[in-house]
C-alpha cells in the first residue's frame, strides 16, 4: 500500500503542472484573440470614417451644394443622411458662418449663427490663406 501512494503523489503532482501549462496557454490564446479582435474592429472603424469622409467630400463636391441651391439641397442632404449611415445632422453652413439649410430642420427655419465655432471659422482661414480660393 505505501509503495502506491509515492506513484500517486507524482500523478497529482503532473496533473497540477499540466493543468497549470493548460490554464496559461489558453490564458495566452484568449489574450492574443483579444488583441487580434481589438486591432480588427479599429480597422473596420477607420474603413468606416474614411467611408464616411468620402460621401461628405462627395456631398461637398455636388453640383447642388457648390451652386448653393438652398432648395434643391435639402432634400439632396436628408437623401445622404439617410443612405450615408449618418447619425448626426448634415446641413450647409454659408460663409458667414449660418447653418442655412439642415438635413433635419425644415427649409426656411431661421439660420442657427455658428460662426463663433472654431471648427466653423478654421476652413474659412484656411481657405483664405489658399492660393487656389
């Protein structure tokens, strides 16, 4: 009976050690499946604003909004927000710094001044210190 309980020790012994080497080995394959998950949804977010980057310099492009057709705009950027997966508003912002036209505000609602927005006033300086404007 004694001789069996030296093999025994040594069994529990190995099974703890292999039990130890399997938890940290799938500790580490969860670890580096996180990293991998985490570096693929940064990818698809930035697939996704360089999307949504490109439609609003398409929109910006338009022959609607460089004419400033105030009326045919409208419907041009409700259309656009919609198809476009936009969760926020889009809507034209004239010189002077006026939202003139939303995608969710009817036409002819009075202008909301944003002219004392920096992100508002930072491509109008831009734009002025630009040899091609």
């Amino acid at each position: 009976m004694f001789t069996a309980l030296p093999a025994i020790a040594v069994l529990a012994v190995m099974g703890t050690v292999l039990a130890i080497g399997h938890r940290d080995s799938v500790a580490g394959d969860r670890r580096q499946e996180a990293a991998q998950l985490g570096m693929a949804a940064a990818l698809n977010a930035r697939r996704f604003l360089d999307d949504q980057f490109s439609i609003l310099a398409a929109v910006a492009a338009s022959p609607v909004v460089r004419a400033t057709d105030l009326e045919r705009m409208r419907p041009f950027l409700v259309d656009v927000a919609r198809n476009g997966r936009f969760t926020a508003n889009l809507g034209f912002v004239n010189r002077e710094g006026q939202a003139v036209v939303s995608a969710s505000r009817p036409l002819g609602s009075p202008p909301i001044d944003l002219s004392d927005r920096a992100y508002v006033r930072a491509p109008w300086l831009e734009s002025r210190r630009s040899p091609t404007c």
